[in-house]
C-alpha cells in the first residue's frame, strides 16, 4: 500500500489573489507589487522552495505592517500566505516549520480547509498518525465532498492497523471519485491483507481499469503478497505481459520513413 497519500493541490486558494492588490494601494512607500506578491505562488509551482519561502516571508512582514485594511482582510490573506509558505516548507521536510505555518494559518482562518488538509499530510509524514486523522477530519468537515482526505485518513488509518475505517474511508472516495485508481488499489491491498483472495484481484483489476500503472507496486508491495500465489493475480499479471508484448509488437511492425 506504500504511503501513496494524496497531497493537497491548494492551488485555487491563489486565484483569490486579487483581494491582496490593496497592498500596492494601502502603502505608499511599499515595493512590493502584486506581480510580486505573485511570486509566492509562482515560485511554488516550479518548485522553488526556498525563493517561495523568502517571498512568502516579505508578504506576511508586510501585511501585518498594514493599518489601513480590516482585521478580517488582514487575518484572511495572511492565512494563505502562512499556508503556502508552509507547503514550501513541507516540500523541503522540514516538517516543524510546516506545521508552524499551518497552525498559524488556521489560528488566522479556522476555516482553512487548505490548511487542516496540509496538516494531516505533515503529521503522515513524521508518523503522527492520531493527529493526521484529527486534522484530516475536520478538513472533511469543512468539504465533506472532497475525495482526497478521505484518502488520506484511510491511509493514516492503515499505518495504525485499523484497517477497517480504512476501508471504510476508501469506499467514500470511491463514492465521491469513482475514478480515483489509487483508492481501487489501496482497497485491494486491504482486501489481500484480510486474505480475501477474490476481493484483492477484483479490486486490483478495477484499480488497473481506472489507470493505475504502477507495476512496480502490484508485483513488489508486500500488501499484495498473499495474492501473488493465486490464479487470478497471475492473470492480470499475464495481461500485463501481453499488453507490452503487444505494444512491443505494434512498435516493430509500424511502417518508418525511409
């Protein structure tokens, strides 16, 4: 089962950017524009963590330097920016200033749900599993139609060996994304670990139905080894086989240019 858990994409938090324009407006002497503030999230998505982390920073000294806006404007936007700098953090393993960003950032919003996501995936991280739980549940509360930290919490579930609200949590992620292959798969596993051979190669052929690829997982996790003996594992092994063959096939024969 591995710890394939689902990190949030929080992107969409970012497309509110514009409630932060009242930074180049609000300070005269500032020079910090919002292409700039932009850099933030900008830096994020290529993966420069440490350049998020420093842009992040500059933000946050400077919206808590701002009187002239609300408290509420105030608390909001500087909870987006704690949270990402967060997510740089967490990119990073540095798993302490992560939660100390994420914390902050729900202390400003409690109704982060960004946040409480992120803070479920860091405590998975460090093992904290009773406390990801917390935290992805009450991200679940917040969006209860979101498919990923009922993911997330079976996965945490897992790692304790409770293994039935495991299950549980992955058949509502199931019901919320019937096209999530990773939740076909980890339920497989579940059902391979209680020794229910039919079950593991039925949902493990679903799983490869809806995309799941890793092969390197189906034949080396060791959730699956119970299975591995049987008939109808090494069916879908062969199928695996034939469908390379196949390619391999229709690679050699496709006509080239001369």
């Amino acid at each position: 089962m591995g710890m394939e858990i689902l990190k949030r994409d929080g992107m969409k938090i970012f497309f509110y950017i514009f409630a932060f324009m009242i930074i180049s407006i609000s300070i005269a002497n500032a020079a910090v524009t919002l292409e700039q503030s932009d850099l933030c999230y900008k830096y994020l998505k290529i993966k420069e963590y440490d350049k998020a982390i420093n842009s992040c920073t500059q933000i946050i000294k400077l919206i808590e330097s701002i009187e002239s806006v609300s408290e509420k404007e105030r608390s909001d936007t500087l909870a987006r920016y704690y949270n990402n700098r967060g997510r740089a953090y967490l990119e990073k393993k540095e798993y302490d200033k992560a939660i100390v960003d994420f914390t902050k950032a729900v202390e400003l919003d409690p109704t982060s749900f960004d946040a409480y996501s992120y803070l479920g995936v860091v405590n998975d991280s460090i093992g904290n599993y009773d406390k990801a739980i917390e935290y992805y549940t009450k991200a679940i509360e917040l969006k209860p139609d979101d498919f990923k930290n009922y993911n997330n919490r079976a996965m945490a579930y897992y790692f304790k060996g409770d293994y039935d609200k495991a299950m549980a949590d992955l058949m509502k992620a199931i019901e919320l994304n019937p096209k999530d292959s990773l939740s076909y798969y980890n339920i497989a596993c579940l059902y391979s670990i209680k020794n229910n051979i039919e079950e593991a190669c039925n949902w493990l052929s679903k799983a490869i139905e809806n995309g799941y690829n890793n092969w390197d997982s189906i034949k080396q996790d060791k959730d699956l080894a119970n299975i591995r003996n049987s008939p109808c594992y090494k069916q879908i092994i062969s199928q695996e086989i034939g469908t390379v063959l196949l390619n391999e096939k229709s690679d050699d024969t496709t006509e080239r240019p001369t």
